[in-house]
C-alpha cells in the first residue's frame, strides 16, 4: 500500500465503510459524542482505511470472515450490522448460512442456532424494506 496521510487513509476508509455498512449505517441526524467521535476516527483509521483497504482478500471474503468471528464471539449487534455489510458486498444467503454452520461446528451450536436467527432476521428486514420501496 503506497503512503498516504492520515487524513488520506480516514478518507478512504469513510467511504468503504459507508459502501460496506450503507448511507442508513454511517450517517446520522444526531451530533457525536466525544467517544463517538473518537471511536469513529480509530475505525475510519485502522480498520476501514487501512486492513479492509488492503488488497489481499476481497471484500465478501472479509465479510464472512467478519460474521465468523463476530458469531464465534458472540457479538450479535455488530454480527447484524455486518451481515448487512457482507450482502451489501455480494455474500449471498446461502453462503451465510455456511460461514454460520462452520462458525457453530468450532464455537459451539448455540452460536450457529443464535447466528442463523440473527442473520434471517436481517434478510428479512431488508426484504421487507425493499419491498416497501418498491
């Protein structure tokens, strides 16, 4: 990866963010709080404008990558939010559901039960807003 700011790198990373997670996601009508402000420009930074701006994996391997460490941790707000993420990035459901039964056969099956409900909950609520805006 060539040198660049970090100004550059927070850039960059705002916009795969928003292209990953969506404009309803990264956008909002509430002023920050400080740790909001600070978490943000630390993500922004090393997560999304460095690791996911890396051009070793493409973005739906990073993303069932993501669910399966988010489900294996138990993570469930940021396993929904990255689900969306990864359908935004092309993952289908089918390959969902195989990053979540692979997850269960290491992290236990409550995980693969908690993580499929989780996941169906997401495709449905984004079926349901598409078809509402249709």
């Amino acid at each position: 990866m060539e040198d660049i700011t970090l100004s550059e790198r927070r850039a960059i990373g705002a916009k795969i963010r928003k292209e990953v997670l969506g404009a309803s996601h990264t956008q909002s009508n509430v002023a920050p709080h400080l740790f909001d402000t600070v978490f943000l420009e630390y993500t922004e930074d090393v997560c999304w404008g460095n690791v996911w701006n890396r051009a070793g994996l493409s973005r739906p391997t990073r993303s069932m990558l993501n669910l399966a460490m988010l489900a294996s941790l138990g993570r469930w707000h940021e396993f929904e939010v990255h689900t969306r993420g990864a359908i935004n990035n092309g993952v289908t459901e089918e390959e969902i559901a195989e990053v979540v039964l692979q997850a269960g056969v290491y992290a236990g099956i409550p995980v693969a039960a908690e993580g499929l409900r989780r996941a169906k909950a997401v495709v449905l609520d984004l079926k349901a807003k598409a078809a509402a805006s249709a």
